[in-house]
C-alpha cells in the first residue's frame, strides 16, 4: 500500500494541467487517496467524511482521472455514488456475510471435468474481436449501449440454440451512466432464491473516448464469461441454484453498473450465495496462470474456495493450472461492489499486478498483443468449475464406490487427518491459506497422522494431499 500510496503522490505532484472537465460528482475512495488529491488539487475535491481508512468526497472528474492514470490501480480508485447521503452511508455501514464458505462442497467431478475439456478458446478469441471492432465502448459514446446489446444477441442465440426456456434477459439502465448493463439468468430448479454470479465490465477507456479497443480490459474477461455459457447450455446444465452472468456498465468511471444492480439486490434482500469477476483474463505476465487477488476487497472465504477447486481440478491432470495471490487496490473492480455489501466476492485476474498487460487504458489494447485467447480459456475453466460447484446441479452426481475420502480434526495446535480406501503412502501435503500462500508443506506420509498447525492463525485453510500415482484430494478446515 506504501508503494501504491508514493506512486500516487509523485503522479499528483507531476500533473501541471487540471479541469478540462468541471464536473463534480459524489463517490469513495482511500482516505489517503483522497487526502493526497486534496493535497494536489484543494479545489477540486471536497472530503466529506472519513470513517476508517475510505472517505466520502465531492469531487471534479478530471481530478478522478489522476487516480485512473495511476498504473498501480487497476479500475478507477473510486465508487461513484448517486448522492451525498449515498456515499457517506456507504462508508458507514458495515454489512453481514449471509453465506458460511465451509458448506460449499466439490461433488461434481464428472461433469467439471466434461465441461472442461469443452473449452475452446477460438470461441472467447472470437467474443474479444467482435467487441473490440466497435473502436470504443466509452459508457458516454453510442458504440457502449450498442456493444451491450450485441452481447445479449450473442447469448440469446445460444440460450435458443440450446432450447432452453429457462433462461431470461434483462438489459439493466442506470442513473450514473446512459451505457445500460445486461443480466441472463439461468433459474435455480430448487433453490431459485439463492443466486451464484459471475461478471465482468463491457465498457472501455482511453484519453480518447473514440478510440478504446479494450481488448484485454475487458473484452477478455466477457469472452471468457461467454465461453462458460456456451459450455454450460451445450451440455444442457441445469443448476439447483439460480445463476446469472452479468456485463455491466461504466466500471471505468467508478464502478457504476455493478454498484447500482448490487445495490439493488441488497436492498431487495436477494440471497447471493457468491460472486466471481473476471476482469482482464487473456495477459500471462507472471509465471503463475492466476492470480487470486487478496486484500480488503475480496472475500478470503471465497478466496479459500477458489484455491480448493484449483488444487481439486487443476493440480494435475488434463486441465493444469497454477496459481498465486497478489493485492489491487480501492474499487479495483465491480467485485467491489458485491463485498461490500456483505456478500461472497473474489477476483481472481490474468497476472500479479504490476505484470499485468501494460497495454490497458491505451489505444494498443489490442488482440494482439496477446494473439490468442489461451490464457482466457483457464479462467473460463476456473468460472465452470465454480458455478458448477457452488449452483449444483439439478441432478447431484452420486459419490463413488471406494473412493478415497478425506477425514480431518482440528484438536489443539494439530490437525489430525485420516484417508480411507487408499493404497500406499501420500507422496505430498500442503495446507494453504486464503491468500493462496502455502504455509506447510510435508512428504512421505502415511495415511493418516497428525500436523502440527501451531503456527497457524485463526482462519479457514485448505490441505491438499497427492499420492502417489498425482492424485489430489482436498478439504477445508476452521481453526478457531
């Protein structure tokens, strides 16, 4: 945060040029942020409360556009709120988890694992060229809302395609924005008042509002979202709990779509069970495939459950995956928006940042830059695994016979572990946190035994045993 902090102030001390655009609008960010822009600019940003480390402000675009620029933060630094009250209540207000991450549960192997190998990545290259072909996708120019609706075409036809009468669409309109946003549902057979989503942002930004490709950031993040719908109605899922996928609007100017539509569902009372954005998924700058972001925005318990499905699926196999952890910063993204409010929310991104795609908010965020949409296809792999496990299916995969299980106790400083109906020694064990750090690692074990967990603090982890023939299997544990 120091790093973030001093780069931010260097930024503010070197811009010369200010207020091309007078207009002011409410919102929330950092505290020393905000104080820093104050600093720069003390006509230009009103403070008007601080609780914690955010403040409520007032505040000129042009000076918001200072935090924007600044490379270390990924989205715009800032939540825009309607109002006043709006963003001083939004700081305010502290908001209840509604979902206990422990009762989510991997059951699903087989069907995942069909899902999986139906990604195609010609697909999501596909989804990025259509949408990086309207030139720009700025919230204010036409090409946005026609972006937007050219999308719902795109999902529509494959709902048709797949006959499905399960499936609705709703083009959302906003008070901060005239981009609208788009919501397909897919209804829960079940547990049609329990939502699982998944999202990502249509819109795009440069300093030239008519020249914003965004291709990356984030044509990428919807075509890997469009990929999982296609996945999931060619193998004709049908989930227990309703799930919905979501292209907002305007999240390069303050979150906007998703705050309001989040919003919304708070205060309709709406259950969402937990929320995943994919936000720039087609640049591999770090040596790790993913990079699950955790800091005060994000949820570790969800966080948690994300590694659980990589070390289950993606450990070995067909389908490799690996990951890492790094932190973004105040309104990084429109998961922002969800956690919040209490709910479930991770973001797991294309990078650690800092070596993310150099490319984004310019004119060159371009196909090219990338040229294949390989890297996407691991967070569409990702996204089907936890919509497939978190949803359910309609009809629950029956357990197999002899498989091995994995028994854990948590007694005092030990955790105490048993595997049944598995032959030879575990080659590997690893307990991993919900910063996607692996603290303990151990091999040659035997089946079943004790770790000392002493040096563990209180939290929820995931321990993940491979045996000998690369076989992983994983659960979680609470230490209190």
């Amino acid at each position: 945060m120091k790093k973030q902090f001093y780069s931010l102030i260097i930024l503010l001390i070197s811009s010369s040029i200010f207020a091309q655009h007078q207009d002011w609008f409410y919102a929330t960010m950092f505290a020393e942020h905000a104080q820093a822009l104050k600093n720069s600019n003390p006509n230009g940003i009103e403070i008007l409360t601080t609780q914690g480390d955010q403040s409520a402000v007032y505040i000129q675009e042009e000076v918001a556009h200072q935090l924007h620029g600044n490379i270390v933060v990924h989205g715009p630094g800032f939540i825009y709120k309607k109002s006043e009250a709006d963003a001083v209540s939004f700081i305010q207000t502290s908001f209840e988890r509604n979902y206990d991450v422990m009762d989510f549960t991997i059951t699903e192997d087989a069907f995942v694992n069909q899902c999986l190998d139906l990604v195609n990545a010609s697909n999501i290259e596909e989804t990025i060229l259509m949408l990086q072909d309207f030139g720009t996708r700025y919230h204010e120019r036409p090409e946005a809302e026609q972006a937007i609706y050219a999308i719902r075409d795109k999902w529509q036809a494959m709902a048709t395609a797949a006959g499905r009468t399960d499936v609705s669409f709703e083009v959302v309109e906003h008070f901060g924005t005239p981009m609208p946003s788009l919501i397909m549902t897919i209804e829960g057979a079940t547990d049609p008042d329990e939502y699982v989503i998944i999202g990502g942002h249509a819109d795009s930004i440069t300093w030239s509002e008519s020249n914003a490709p965004g291709a990356d950031d984030n044509a990428s993040g919807i075509g890997t979202i469009t990929e999982v719908i296609r996945v999931l109605l060619e193998t004709g899922y049908k989930p227990q709990k309703t799930v919905q996928f979501m292209a907002y609007a305007a999240e390069e100017i303050g979150l906007v779509g998703s705050d309001e539509i989040a919003e919304d569902y708070y205060n309709d009372g709406k259950n969402v069970v937990a929320y995943v954005q994919f936000d720039m998924t087609n640049y591999q700058g770090s040596n790790a495939d993913i990079s699950i972001i955790e800091d005060n925005y994000t949820s570790g318990d969800l966080n948690i459950f994300l590694v659980e499905l990589l070390e289950h699926y993606n450990s070995s196999g067909a389908h490799p995956l690996t990951y890492s952890n790094s932190s973004c910063n105040y309104g990084c993204s429109d998961h922002a928006s969800w956690e919040a409010r209490g709910y479930l929310a991770s973001f797991p991104f294309e990078s650690n940042f800092g070596e993310h795609n150099p490319q984004i908010h310019t004119t060159g965020d371009v196909y090219s830059v990338s040229g294949n949409s390989n890297h996407a296809a691991k967070f569409t792999k990702l996204g089907l695994e936890f919509i497939i496990e978190v949803a359910k299916k309609e009809n629950l995969a029956t357990s197999e016979v002899n498989a091995p299980t994995v028994q854990l106790v948590v007694n005092n400083d030990e955790l105490i572990y048993e595997i049944g109906n598995l032959n030879g020694k575990i080659q590997s064990m690893q307990i991993i946190d919900s910063s996607a750090r692996k603290l303990i690692s151990k091999s040659n074990l035997e089946t079943s035994g004790k770790i000392n967990i002493s040096s563990l603090p209180a939290g929820v982890y995931v321990v993940s045993f491979k045996s000998a023939n690369g076989k992983n299997f994983v659960k979680k544990f609470l230490l209190k």
